[in-house]
C-alpha cells in the first residue's frame, strides 16, 4: 500500500499560492493608464501635486486623499480632490478623480512605484485639456520676457518662481510669500513683467504689493514656456538681451535661495512648513535640525521617524532635498 504524506499537499498548496502571487506583484506596475500629471483642489483653486505623487507612489501602499498628504490646503472650507490625468493604451487621455478621504493605491498605473512618469509636459489645467486650460486662456497678446520683485534698490529675478505658480492657473497674490523671499525688509514691494508685443515691441507691467495677478493678457501663460528669450533688462528695462544695466544684480540672481515648498511628516500624515522654512532663511542660506518645532511642536505622525521634503531653487534653478528627522537641514 502506497502511503502519502499529508504535507506533501499542504507544500503543493503554498507553493500555488505563492506561485500565484509573485506574477501578481510584478505586475503592479504594469497598469494600463501612464500618468501624466496630478492637480488638487477644485475648480477654482489647485495646484499641482504631481512630484507629491511620485513620493507617494515609491511606498506602493494606497494612500488616504488629504491636505496633510499633499501639504496644502488650495481652497479652505471647500471639499477638494486628487485629479490624475492620465493616457491610455489607446493614446487618449482620461481623468481620474479621487474626492477628499476616498483611497487611492495605483494599481491601473504603469510605473507606479518606479515613479518614471509625469515627465511629459503636460499641463491641462483642472479641466486636464492638452496643452492649456479653456476658453483660450493661453493666448494672450503679451508674451513675458522677464519678471522682477521688489524696489529700485533691492529686487530680485522671479520669473522662474512665476513660471511655477503659472501653471497652478490660479489667481497669484503678489506678496513675500509667495516668491518666498523679502528682497527689501519694510518696504513697498513691486512685480515688474517684461513682455513683447505681436508687433515686437517690449513693454512693462506693474503690479503692486498686496495685489493679484491672474494672466489672462499673457500668452502660454499656463504652459509656462515663456521667460527664456536671454533677456535681462535690470529693473528699469533699459539694458538689452544679455545685458546687466544693475551692477550686482546678476550676481544676486545667481545665488538667490528660494524656498517653494516644504512638507513634514511621515505615512501619508503631512503638514505644511513652507512659510517657517522661509522665515529662518539669513544671509541668503538656511540651517535647521529637522524635528517636531518645524511645525510648532506637532507631530503629524507619533511614534513613527518622520522626513522633510524640501524643493528649493537657487539662482532660479529648481532642486530637492529630503531629511530624516533628527537629522539637520543645510541649503545652499
């Protein structure tokens, strides 16, 4: 008589199961959908989230649609959702929406974790058309040269700052927070935009601190493809392309530290810091211990080691850092 081992079938089983899952698992980045960019908030007020993504997207666990996620609230008092816009294998685009406190985990994506998307240059605005937003908002009759903030004395080039908040097409309030520096402390500050004409003439526009601008007379305003003619007309505008009519003010330009986003936290728990990054930048340079009095003395995530992410620019050229806690933060 043939006697079987009981275990011998207990093997077989897991050996199925695990056969089964492992193709799974690799097959999780091979969604059908390849992202090409990501926007919260509503209709009114979002920003783009979508390097905020590709963060999230490297734990490969789903996450929970939230302002401490993304570390912003675009639109307060109002609910808001994540937009993916996304291409499929027919080459169309769709748009997923995922409302406040609902659950996004990645599976119909490809290349979810390895975070290799996004690259593509889209920007459809909150409607996700290609290549702009509706109703011709992008072809205004001015085309930017080059943006500058602050006084006749002291100012600073922005127009890669503006280029950023341009593509969040929203309103801009015109303060130091925004441009994340005060190039002249106690003073009336001024955006002055450089822009040329159909006709090819330049012209300046002037807004004053405290007010908006929305950039409707601006063409590719959202595109952002714009302020990379060579032109550096100074504060008055009166130098040429090329030119340097403010003695020091390229050599300000070329080292300004601008801090454009800071996010604290750990697991999808996240808070804004932004605004107190920028408050202990001296002498153009920052130095801080990353811990809990980035926010106040919270802590988004108890229990768990939590991380900075930083995106920073300097001399208008945009980088990244990431810091664990306990560990110290230095920039430039």
């Amino acid at each position: 008589m043939l006697f079987r081992n009981p275990l011998h079938g207990l093997w077989a089983v897991l050996l199925l199961f695990f056969g089964l899952i492992a193709p799974a698992a690799a097959q999780r980045d091979e969604g059908a959908y390849q992202i090409l960019s990501a926007s919260y908030g509503t209709a009114e007020r979002s920003v783009d989230v979508t390097d905020r993504l590709k963060q999230l997207a490297r734990s490969d666990q789903a996450f929970r649609v939230s302002n401490e996620v993304f570390g912003t609230d675009p639109d307060r008092g109002r609910t808001k959702a994540l937009r993916i816009y996304a291409r499929g294998p027919d080459g169309a685009t769709r748009t997923f929406e995922y409302r406040e406190d609902s659950t996004v985990d990645g599976a119909q994506f490809v290349g979810w974790r390895g975070g290799n998307w996004g690259q593509g240059g889209h920007n459809g605005g909150w409607q996700g058309n290609e290549g702009g937003n509706n109703n011709g908002r992008d072809d205004g009759e001015l085309r930017i040269l080059q943006a500058i903030y602050g006084t006749p004395e002291r100012h600073v080039d922005v127009t890669q700052r503006l280029r950023e908040l341009a593509r969040n097409d929203r309103a801009i309030p015109l303060t130091n927070d925004t441009f994340g520096v005060d190039p002249h402390p106690r003073k009336t500050k001024t955006l002055r935009i450089y822009v040329r004409t159909r006709d090819g003439q330049t012209q300046m526009l002037e807004y004053a601190e405290g007010k908006t601008i929305d950039g409707a007379r601006f063409s590719g305003w959202g595109g952002g493809n714009w302020g990379r003619d060579g032109w550096n007309g100074g504060w008055n505008g009166a130098g040429n392309q090329g030119g340097n009519p403010q003695g020091d003010y390229r050599e300000q330009q070329r080292y300004q530290l601008v801090i454009l986003n800071g996010s604290y936290g750990a697991d999808g728990r996240m808070v804004d810091v932004t605004g107190r990054l920028r408050s202990i930048i001296q002498d153009n340079s920052l130095a801080v211990r990353v811990t809990n009095e980035l926010c106040g003395g919270c802590d988004p995530a108890p229990r768990v080691t939590k991380m900075l992410w930083v995106t920073y620019s300097v001399g208008g050229r945009e980088q990244r850092a990431n810091v664990r806690e306990g560990d110290n933060l230095i920039l430039p």
